[in-house]
C-alpha cells in the first residue's frame, strides 16, 4: 500500500510538540510493517538546511500556488523514509516559528500557508505534479492538513484520505473574508462543509471530507464526543463517529531507550536501576541541587500553558516548598508561567531549576535523572512523555484524561505487586495534585515497593508496531469508503 504521510512537521527537522515525534516514529513502523511509505511536509529554512542530497522531482504550477513553488526529494535523516518538501519560500522560508513569528504571534497569512501547501499535497496525490509515483491513501494530520482531503473530495478519481487529530484545541479556524481570499468552492461554505460559527475550519474540513478519522487514545476518542473535551465540535464528531476511530500513539524505542541513550551518562535497564540514580546525582550536582538520593526529584518537559496544568504545578510546588522535594523542570510558553518558574528557581535554587525553551538533549536527561514525572494536564490527547517515563523507570504523576488514562495505572488503586506503575489524579486542581505527589513522596521512601513499581514501568511495551498495525486496517477502511464514491464536485 502506497501512503503519503502530509504534516506541518516532522522530527529531527522541525519539532513543536508531540507531532513532530509521531510524524518520525508512526511512518518508520508503517514502513517497517510493509506501507510504501512518503512523507510531505513545508520547506521551513531548518528544512532546507538540514536535509542533504535534496533534487527537485516537481514544480508545482497550480491555482492560488504562487511562482516557483517546487517540490524537493530527500531522506529524512537517520531514517529510510522518503521525504517530500514543499519549497515555497514566500510563505514558508522566514524568520521565526513554524506558525507564530519572532514575537509569538500567529503568522496573519496562516491560512494562505496551509491552503497552499494542501493544494500542492493534493496536486501531488492526484498526480498532476508528473511524479512516477502516486499514494493509495493520503494521511492528514492535524488542521494544517484539513483542506486535503476537501481538495482531494473534488477529484472523481482520487486516493483515499484518513484526517487525524492530534490535539482538538487547535481547529484552524479563519474569518469568511479569508475563506473569500482563498478561492475555495462557495459549496462549502455551509454546515455540512467548512463553515464553523460563520468562520472556515481547517480542522472541520478534515472531519467532515475525510473516508476515516482517527485520534491519538482511545479515551480522548471517547472524551472528544462530550461538551467538556469537544471545544464546540462534539456535535460535529457525534455525527461522524462511525468514521472516528482512537489509536494510541506508540514510542521510538529507538530515540527513547536508557539502555542507549545517547544523551544519558550513565546507561541502565530493568535489571539495573541502581545506575539510574547515579543520573540523579549527576543532574543535581550539574543544576545546583542539593546533592541528595533520598529526596524524590520531579521532572517536567511540557508547554508552559494552561492545558498541561502548569498553573496547578505552580500551586503545588508552593504548598510544598517546606518539604522534601526537588524539581527540574524544561519548558518555554505563557509569559506569566516562565516568570513565576524563574522567581521559585531563583528564590530556591537547591530545590527548584527551571531552563527556558526546549532541548532535546536535557528531555532524555530529565527522564533518565528524575524519580517522578508530573503531567497535570486538564486534557491530554495522548502524551507521548508519560510513555518514555515508564520506559526510563520515571514514575508518571498524571491526571485521569486521554491517553494519559490509557497508559498510567495507578498504584494508590492497585499496587505494584498487582501492576501498579504510577500516580494518577482525578480533577484538575491543585489540592488533587498537591496530595498526590505527596503520596508519590510517601511511596518513594517504600523503597522494595518503588523498584517493583519501577520494573512493572519498564516492561510496558508501547512500540509503534501495535498502533501502525490498527493504521493499516484504517487505510484499508478508508479505501473501502473511498471506492463507494464519496466524492463531492464543484
């Protein structure tokens, strides 16, 4: 089966959040499991530098595609995976981030951005582009790709589309003088089409026009159809439900692994644990810590924004700073959350060091170093970091939502003896979370308790190989949907 895999980002290239994780590890499995696999995505400037031996396949001459747009064909580095890169560099070879400037604003032309390049995604899939080779089943992610498969929905003979949400929050949703400005067929402009609220959705389109629909956990699937997880789209989703179905994200064991790791000092397995402290040390020693074993070190790499409950981290750690508790903590967002994280490493530097922004290096190293891994959010589509926290012996502190309800069972309902690997908090507040790392501070000191809980962390396997397994059997659904002419004309 030929699969072209579309997203608005990809690891090691360009990375904001878990996508970029996935859009690595999901097409390597899928390749490994037989799919004649390629990948799409912008031509961001870290792109174009990154990637080697890159030569043009096609130039693209298109509507509303601007001049000298082309398509550039590489190997995404480390990997066999062949990568297709949309080198536009009106719309995407600029200063800043991959969807907000240098100053943290939303590009204004967001919307021109991710239309063009899902014209050129369809162009490429509908084979109007002269490439040798064309996909059986287009795979969208998230809005950034939710026009495709509308595009593609005007074509009689067209691949099959699955659309996956990675994050619902995030919906692409513009004025009707943007929807007016891209030229879109005026058909759509209804409730059965893109129109949302009397503004276009990207994410909507996806929804609506693709032959399957998935998301990232069974749980968030679930949670998604309700008022409280929907974000105003769970009549939308309760509609198509027959065609949403949850997968849960796997890891790259390849990438998180402390047996290897090549951003950990010292290498430890299920049999090993005690070497694990030795990172613990290493990392207090290197961030001014108190240099201690038996105090219980909490990590966090997340978004600093409301969703993750750093607000709710921010409240704990104050109720508890009279008490024996550590923090290392790597993030970068809301302006008010990265100061008030600045005042407490500051004001504690023995208990408390926060680094600003993201680095892949200092992620590993916070999972191998820390005993207890906290994720608050207040919705979770998957989480892909409580995952590499079992795998390293992290214990994961979470609240009961998404995929983080799919993973994490929790030891204070069954005990390690019983599977137990966890901690896991039912309502998003801080007195909630406040309580349970101290029964997370209770059960580190229980030492033969926390080595079994540690071991039973370790042995979860949540490799890709499951999850590509059930996309197989969606793109084979996908095909049969595609087949029974769904298609829509202009």
């Amino acid at each position: 089966m030929r699969v072209l895999f579309a997203t608005s980002e990809v690891y090691p290239l360009v990375k904001t959040g878990g996508l970029g994780d996935v859009s690595n590890s999901l097409p390597q499995a899928l390749q490994g499991a037989g799919a004649d696999i390629r990948i799409v995505m912008p031509g961001y400037p870290d792109v174009l530098e990154a990637i080697e031996n890159s030569r043009v396949v096609a130039n693209i001459k298109g509507f509303m595609i601007p001049d000298g747009t082309r398509v550039l064909q590489a190997t995404l580095p480390a990997t066999k995976l062949p990568l297709w890169v949309v080198d536009c560099p009106e719309l995407f070879y600029r200063e800043g981030g991959l969807y907000v400037d240098t100053s943290k604003q939303e590009w204004p032309d967001n919307a021109r951005r991710f239309a063009v390049f899902s014209r050129v995604v369809a162009e490429l899939a509908l084979g109007r582009t002269h490439t040798e080779w064309l996909p059986d089943v287009v795979h969208c992610n998230d809005w950034q790709t939710g026009l495709v498969p509308a595009l593609l929905s005007l074509s009689n003979e067209r691949p099959a589309s699955v659309f996956t949400i990675h994050n619902l929050a995030y919906q692409g949703n513009f004025s009707r003088q943007v929807f007016d400005s891209l030229m879109l067929p005026e058909s759509w402009w209804s409730i059965e089409g893109v129109e949302y609220y009397n503004n276009i959705s990207f994410l909507k389109a996806g929804v609506v026009f693709a032959d399957q629909v998935t998301t990232v956990s069974p749980t968030y699937a679930e949670e998604i159809l309700t008022r409280e997880f929907g974000f105003g789209m769970e009549g939308l989703l309760q509609h198509h439900a027959a065609k949403l179905t949850g997968v849960l994200n796997g890891a790259d064991y390849s990438t998180w692994n402390p047996e290897n790791d090549p951003y950990v000092k010292f290498h430890y397995d299920i049999d090993s644990l005690d070497e694990k402290i030795k990172n613990k040390l290493d990392a207090q020693r290197h961030f001014g810590l108190k240099l201690t074993k038996g105090t219980p070190l909490f990590g966090i790499v997340s978004r600093l924004v409301q969703q993750k409950g750093i607000d709710l981290v921010l409240q704990a750690i104050q109720k508890t700073l009279d008490e024996k508790i550590q923090w290392m903590i790597l993030g970068s967002g809301d302006d008010e959350f990265e100061e008030a994280l600045k005042i407490l490493a500051r004001t504690h530097p023995e208990k408390i060091c926060f680094t600003q922004g993201y680095n892949e290096a200092l992620a590993h190293r916070i999972e191998a170093s820390a005993d207890v891994f906290v994720m608050a959010s207040r919705f979770e589509p998957c989480g892909l970091n409580q995952i590499y926290s079992l795998r390293y012996g992290t214990l994961p502190l979470v609240r009961a939502t998404g995929g983080l309800a799919d993973t994490v069972t929790d030891l204070l309902t069954v005990p390690a003896a019983e599977g137990g690997n966890g901690f896991v908090f039912q309502r998003a507040s801080a007195d909630e979370l406040t309580a349970t790392i101290r029964e997370a501070c209770a059960g580190y000191r229980r030492k033969k308790q926390w080595r079994m809980a540690q071991q039973n962390a370790m042995s979860r396997d949540f490799s890709w190989s499951a999850s590509a397994a059930q996309y197989l059997e969606i793109y084979q659904r996908s095909l049969i949907g595609c087949s029974k002419g769904q298609s829509v004309t202009e």
